[in-house]
C-alpha cells in the first residue's frame, strides 16, 4: 500500500471537461480520495471517477452564483484537515493556477500549517485550441497569445485594452458570457478592425461543444441569437481563420464542432494559413 497517496490536500485541475484529458495524477487521486470540495466546472464523466466511499462536497462557484464564497472555501479545505487529517482533493475545472483561485487556497493552507500539493489540469484554452485545431499562435499570424478574465470586478471590466487591442495576437477570454458586447466594443475602441475574427466556443472538449464564428462587430448579435451559455470561451485574432482552412482540408471533417455562421471568415482562411 505503500503507493497510496500521502494524505494530505491536492488542489487538483480537473481539465476542460473531457475526463480523458485528466492527468494520470488526479485520476489516481480521485480513486483514494477520502473527501472531494468540487465546483461547478467538473463535469460529470471526472465526478464519476471519484472513489465511491469518498464523501463529496458541492461548492458552487458558477458565474455569479457561488454556493460558499472563496473565503469560505479556503476556510472550508483547512477546517476538513484539522478536523481529520486525510487525503482531501479540491477538485477545480481546468488548471487550479489559471484563473482557478488556486494561489488563495494554497495561500491560506499554508498560512495555517495544512500540508498540499497541486496538480495542473489542461486549462479551457487549451482543450478548446485542440478540440477545434485551433492553433493560439502560428506563425506569421499571431506572435503571442494572451488569457484574460472576461469577468466584473466591483461591476467594472478593468483590463488594460491597448495591449489587448494589439495586432499580431491572439487572446483568449474566459468567463465573458455576459460581458461580450462590452470586450468587442472596447476592442475596436481601442484600435482592433471591427472585422477581426472572432469566435465564442461554448462547453468546449465535450459532446455539447458548439463553435460560434463572427467578426469583433458581429460576434455580440449571433452568440445572443444562438442562446450561447456558460462555460464559454472567447478567442480573438486571426488564428480563427486559420482553424478554418484546417478545418476545410483535414479528413473526418463531420466530427468537428458545429459552427454557427461560418461564411464569416472562410474566403479568407486558406490564404491566412499558408
């Protein structure tokens, strides 16, 4: 038994929902888990690999809809060890260090002398790049890529829109549903065409994915037409025309996600990619 897991708390990322995408690591530690803290983000196919003797723990953390809020989490986790020391997983959709709020509960399990480690998880991002061939850089199109949080913080989206806003680059919005008219308007606002490519992929990595494909100045109207929800991501940048050529030449092309309003950017995507 000497191979079991040091009991412990994991901060472990269970990736962007497809649960083969989940790391040998967090796969073994959800089969000796004695409690798992989840949130919203963790698909069902990763749930189910948890040990059936492991007690669960719902927490929420939806957009705008948290079951206990970060603080108590972070009371919540250190509580659980003090209570019984065990092996004790915080189970968190993508990677805990990529807009996870992972560095607060590690923060405070060390603040409080509670023994963790963390494991990474494939971010949203980068599911959705795989899932849809989707390169986030490519030469000659996109030098750099950036992940930003779409979200509110005190009702205000406070992002630094020139650097945003900078060409040869792709970027990457999480958690933006709701903000989008506002990341497409203050894009343009700030020097990015109106006729960048833009696109909003919806529950990426699993059977309900859904790719919606417009421009900076379009994108807002066709996702509302398209009732998109959360979990979404926004990508922003030319390398959405470079998906579609590849999508255009690759063979099974049927199994690709379901794209709304493709005529967008297509004309132009086999001259991009090359």
């Amino acid at each position: 038994m000497s191979d079991l897991p040091t009991p412990q708390v994991y901060l472990v990322g269970a990736g962007p929902g497809d649960p083969e995408l989940l790391t040998l690591r967090a796969a073994k530690l959800l089969q000796h888990a004695d409690v798992v803290v989840y949130d919203n983000l963790v698909s069902d196919g990763v749930l189910a690999l948890i040990s059936p003797t492991a007690e669960r723990i719902f927490v929420g953390k939806s957009a705008g809809n948290h079951t206990l809020p970060q603080e108590e989490i972070n009371q919540l986790l250190v509580r659980l060890w003090q209570e019984t020391p065990r092996r004790i997983i915080r189970l968190k959709g993508g990677d805990p260090l990529i807009f996870g709020r992972g560095g607060e509960e590690a923060w405070a399990l060390a603040a409080a002398g509670v023994p963790f480690e963390i494991v990474p998880g494939i971010t949203a991002a980068c599911g959705m790049a795989a899932s849809n061939a989707l390169p986030l850089t490519h030469r000659g199109v996109a030098q750099a890529c950036l992940f930003v949080t779409g979200h509110l913080q005190n009702g205000k989206l406070n992002l630094d829109w020139p650097a945003l806003a900078r060409p040869k680059q792709t970027v990457v919005f999480y958690m933006g549903v709701s903000t989008l008219p506002e990341l497409c308007a203050q894009l343009i606002a700030h020097g990015r065409a109106p006729e960048t490519p833009a696109a909003i992929i919806e529950a990426a990595t699993t059977p309900q994915e859904r790719r919606i494909v417009g421009s900076l100045a379009t994108l807002p109207a066709i996702a509302k037409a398209a009732e998109v929800h959360p979990p979404a991501l926004i990508v922003v940048g030319e390398v959405i025309r470079v998906a579609q050529g590849l999508e255009a030449m690759r063979p099974f092309a049927s199994a690709a996600p379901k794209e709304t309003n493709p005529s967008h950017t297509t004309q132009t995507a086999d001259k991009v990619s090359r």
